[in-house]
C-alpha cells in the first residue's frame, strides 16, 4: 500500500458522465456493446470519444519535439500527477492511531504517457516551493487576453 495521497491527478478518464458530451445516454444493451460503459441507478452511459468534450476535463497535450508549437488541436493523453505523504504516514507515527504528527515534506511527481512509459521523481520542500514559484511567475507573466483556451 502506498503512502501518497493524491493531490492532483490531469488525465482522459476525468470526464463528468452525465455532464460532458462525450458520455451519451443509452440502453444497457448499446452501453454493454460499446464497450467500456458506465452505470447507475438502471441508467447507462457509453464514452464516444469522436464528440468534443464539453466538461473541459482532457488529458495533457501529447509531446511531439521541442520544435513543434502545441495547439489546443493536437492529440491528448497521458497523466500527470502530484502526490504527498499524509502526517499520519511520518514514519514517527506510522502504525499508531494518531495524525499528530509532524509534516512529511516530500512530494511525488509524475508523468505517464499513454505507451506505458513513465517517470516519477520526489521532491523536497524547497524544490516544491521552487516549483510553486516559477509556475506562478509563468502564469503572472501572461496577459490573459492573450492566452489561448484561457
């Protein structure tokens, strides 16, 4: 069992069912030859991933080389992923029944491409907040008139 806690998770399989477009209502038996399908309360759902999402919840851009400028167009996939160590997991308290415990100051970084490749790195305090701080200097440093798909 892991101890990260997800923080943030961007990937395809975030879409609301019921409230983006992709998921279209159906009969158990068209949802069941779709395929991959969605049910609750007798109601059933089929993702067709040819409609345009409407909830606004897509994958990251797929990387195609550093000389080639992404648009909103281009193919989508893969997750990127963000994870902390809850208190209670600090290895001074792990297996008690307390959360007072002191802050675990590592966090997990990670990027998985939808052909199985990936990469995870951890990250202290001080890079967070440096990670924190040029993300926050990138989006400050934009005119949001400008920015496309703001």
């Amino acid at each position: 069992m892991s101890i990260y806690a997800t923080w943030l998770w961007i990937d395809d399989n975030s879409h609301v069912i019921g409230g983006c477009a992709q998921y279209v209502k159906a009969t158990a038996e068209e949802a069941r030859a779709a395929g991959g399908y969605a049910a609750s309360g007798g109601r059933y759902w089929y993702r067709d991933r040819s409609i345009a999402c409407s909830c606004g919840q897509q994958a990251p851009i797929i990387y195609q080389g550093s000389h080639i400028n992404p648009s909103a167009e281009d193919p989508r996939g893969g997750a990127v992923l963000f994870c902390g160590v809850p208190n209670h997991c600090h290895p001074s308290v792990r297996g008690t029944d307390t959360d007072d415990a002191p802050s675990v100051d590592y966090g997990r970084l990670a990027v998985h491409q939808d052909d199985g490749e990936s990469g995870a790195v951890i990250l202290d305090r001080k890079q967070i907040t440096q990670l924190r701080d040029t993300l926050t200097e990138w989006l400050d440093s934009r005119d949001p008139q400008e920015t496309p798909n703001a």
